[in-house]
C-alpha cells in the first residue's frame, strides 16, 4: 500500500498546479478531514473544496509544490515541503509539513498541514518585502 499512497500524493499535489477544485477534491473521499494548520479543520469533501475555491481566489496562478522529502509507511504519506504561489503580482514560498492518510482505493481521508502562517501573512501583506 505504501507505493500506491505516495503515488496518490504525488499525483494529488501535480493537480494543484492546474487550479481545478474539482479534480483536487477527486483525490479525497467524501468523508475526508483537512486540518489546515492554525486555520482550522474542514469536514467533508463539499468543505474541503470550497477552502480549495477561496484559496484559488487568492492565489489565480495555482500551487506549486516542491517535495523536499517524503516519507511513506503503509497508508500514511509524511511531505516536507515548499508551496510556491502568486499573490500580489509576487511568488512567495511557504514551508509546510503535511501528513496524509491514504485508505486502499487510494483516496484521502485525513490530511494534516502545519506551517507558519504569521510568516507568509507578514510577506503577503501589501507594503511587505
């Protein structure tokens, strides 16, 4: 299973170049849990895909994502990573650990993201270098 859960993350993160939130959510089950760091937890895959709307409202260009390191066991998918993103007319990095659980149809069902989120606020943020 541990090959098939890492091809599932690999696959589910090229998707958020291409800005579809519904190709993002194919990846979840319906049942899915997203806890999105300090901003809270979304329930569900309806939830989970309006968090993908509004942050493509943010950031119209797409995700980015370049894996430093992965780490799969079983069902479970641990990513350092870096989200590259526009904003602003800027493209800004963020560091970001995520864990994912992968059930054996291959779709998530719990996925954690811990970051720093006063940092990118405080670069994002208009005046900001």
């Amino acid at each position: 299973m541990g090959d098939r859960a890492e091809a599932t993350i690999r696959r589910f993160f090229e998707a958020w170049k291409r800005n579809d939130p519904d190709e993002i959510v194919s990846f979840l089950r319906e049942d899915a849990v997203y806890t999105d760091g300090p901003r809270g937890t979304h329930r569900g895959s309806a939830a989970i895909r309006e968090m993908v709307v509004q942050a493509n409202k943010l950031t119209p260009g797409g995700f980015e994502v370049a894996i430093r390191s992965l780490v799969s066991d079983g069902t479970l998918v641990m990513v350092e990573r870096v989200d590259r993103f526009q904003a602003r007319g800027q493209t800004f990095g963020m560091d970001v650990a995520g864990a994912f659980e992968v059930d054996d149809q291959g779709l998530i069902y719990r996925w954690r993201d811990y970051f720093d989120l006063k940092e990118i606020q405080d670069r994002v943020k208009p005046g900001a270098r």
